[in-house]
C-alpha cells in the first residue's frame, strides 16, 4: 500500500486543505472499503466503518504526528472501527496481544495438489464465493493480520503498527491463518479435482 | 506430517514462501521438499493461496454509490471524479 501511492503533505493535511484531504480518501478509500468487507461481511457495516474512518481522520490529522505512515494509521482507525462493529455483535472479540503459542493445531490435514486447476476454476463467480466464506471462518485477531499483510500487502511491522501487536504475534497469526486457509482451500479445491476425475 | 523435519519446515514456512530465510536453510528445506511430497504440496499450495486472495482482491473497488455517499458525508463533492 505504499511504494506506488503518491507523497501528501502533512502540513497542508494538518491545515485542513480540502483538495489534499479528497486526494488522501480517493487514495486510500478502496482498501479501507475492502478491509471492512472483509473483516465484516457486510456492505452495511463497511460503509459505516469506510464513513467513520474518514470524519475520524479529518478530525484527528491537525494533532497527526507522522510517528507512522497516514496509510497505516489510517489502517490502524480502520481497524479499530471494524472492531468497534464486531463488538456490538459479539462483546468478546479482541485481538490484543496474548498468548498465541498454544491452541490452534496447524497441522495441514490436506495434502491434495490442486494448483494444477486451471485458472479459469480457480478464479470462477463460485470459487471467488468459496475464498470470501472460508476467509470468514477465521478467528478475527488471525482474520486481520491476513487481511492487512496479505490482501493489502502491508509489511510485518507496517501490520504490526497497524495493530499494536508485536511483530512476533502478527507472524504467529499470520502463518496460522495462511495454513488455516490453506486447509479449507485444499477441502474445496480438492472436490473439484475429483469432480474432474 | 508428524515428522521432525516436516514440523520445522512449517515453522519456517512464512519466512521461507517470503524469501526471507537464510540460504542454507533455504536449501535444506529444498532438500527435504525433493524426499516429501506431502511438505511440497504444502508449500505449493500455501503459496496458491495467497495468490488467489490478492489476486481476487486488487480488482475490488468499493461501488460507485457507497464512493458518492462517501464524498457526500465528507462534503467533498466537488471533489468526487465521474
């Protein structure tokens, strides 16, 4: 998200300078629109969540210190709105930092080669239906650091920032949330190899 | 998958997909994969699936509604691009 996307001025930001502000949200409005819908699953939810991070933003750039990228404190107000959301549904989510070294087994428990599909299936309206459910049976503190660092292709400390996680837990996440996928993936994939068989 | 060599290649799997792991062990995990087809699938497929997520997701942009409303909220309509 950030090696091809144009340089703004803080100061003028800072300032309030309408023109840069409206270069800034057509910059950075589809990922946070992306990262709510798929944090959320819900059109709804995520514009409220896309709303919400933008007038939170215009508010809160005249004390902006610039101690992290804009976009990735503009993930990170992103991300705390979606959390926000979640929390009116169920009040127990969270994805603060804790012990991530027990729990989940990430043993892979497929091990069908189904790369060998054409693109066309791996790629169909069904199969595209098939990434966005099995994205959503991850927990959400492994959800989000696959979102951030693989979908919007944050680095692992720009993830980290984002989240005010240690490095150390965004990788833990992130390779159990990959192997996780990778599993439901391979279960999917896998009937669709056999239905070609 | 319950060897020994098989549990540290998983643990190193992130870094290695990545490119970010020291050759010599990049080579022995390469050495591994050539004797275990079950770790090489994994790997394969591993990589497959991040892929396919980035792939479908860099074409998604928000609809032109939920963009109109957006600008609207923000008062910056003069702003929004057809």
């Amino acid at each position: 998200m950030n090696d091809t996307k144009p340089a703004f001025s803080l100061d003028r930001l800072r300032a309030g300078d309408r023109e840069e502000f409206a270069r800034l949200v057509e910059t950075y409005s589809d990922q946070i629109y992306r990262l709510a819908l798929k944090m959320l699953a819900s059109p709804q939810d995520a514009e409220d969540v896309l709303q919400n991070t933008f007038l939170k933003a215009l508010q809160a750039l005249p004390t902006f210190e610039g101690r992290s990228s804009l976009s990735t404190w503009l993930y990170r107000i992103a991300v705390n709105e979606a959390l926000m959301v979640l929390r009116r549904q169920r009040p127990e989510v969270q994805i603060a930092d804790d012990d991530d070294s027990a729990g989940d087994d990430i043993t892979p428990a497929y091990f069908i080669d189904w790369c060998c599909l054409p693109e066309e299936e791996l790629l169909s309206a069904e199969s595209r239906a098939y990434l966005d459910q099995a994205i959503q049976q991850l927990p959400e503190k492994y959800r989000i650091v696959f979102i951030l660092r693989d979908i919007e292709g944050l680095s692992i400390r720009e993830t980290s920032e984002a989240l005010n996680l240690s490095e150390t837990a965004v990788k833990t996440r992130l390779l159990r949330a990959r192997l996780k996928l990778r599993d439901l993936l391979s279960a999917y994939y896998g009937e669709r190899l056999e239905e070609k068989a | 998958m319950d060897k020994t060599n098989c549990r540290s290649l998983l643990a190193s799997l992130s870094e290695y997909i990545e490119g970010t792991l020291e050759e010599q062990i990049c080579r022995e995990i390469e050495r591994h994969m050539a004797e275990c087809p079950d770790c090489r699938v994994v790997v394969d497929t591993l990589r497959k699936t991040i892929y396919l997520y980035h792939a479908t997701s860099e074409d998604e942009s928000m609809p032109a509604d939920v963009r109109q409303r957006l600008y609207q909220r923000l008062n910056l309509d003069e702003y929004l691009k057809p």
